[in-house]
C-alpha cells in the first residue's frame, strides 16, 4: 500500500466528508481521511495505486487548496 499526504484548507466536517466520497469514487479500494486538528488539515489516501494529480484535481475543483506534503 501506498500512503499520500496532502496539505490542504479544508476546515468543515460536512465538506471533508463529500470530499472523501468524491476521492472513494476514483479510488474505490482506499483508505482516506482527513486530520481537521492538524493545523494543516492534512489528507491521507493509502491505496495500491494513488495518484497525487488526480487527488489534487477532485479537491481543488471543489474550491479547495490541496498540495502534496514532503
């Protein structure tokens, strides 16, 4: 498994939660979740395959910012 972390702004409860569908869609076979306590509400995709592209393109379309953290 592959785990990817994200940066983003994501601040509301209901909002990470459409957002975690909308990534389970393209991702059917992942684990995702997001750490509202984490000062830089951090994103967690653990798949087989995970493209950080695709990840970026789903957040970002809803408004969002989204960067992968090195």
């Amino acid at each position: 498994m592959i785990v990817e972390v994200f940066k983003t702004n994501v601040n509301e409860i209901e909002m990470s939660e459409q957002l975690i569908r909308q990534v389970l869609d393209h991702f059917p076979h992942s684990r995702v979740n997001f750490d509202m306590e984490d000062c830089d509400r951090i994103l967690r995709v653990e798949a087989t395959i995970v493209i950080p592209e695709k990840i970026i393109e789903i957040i970002e379309a809803n408004g969002y910012l989204c960067e992968v953290l090195i």
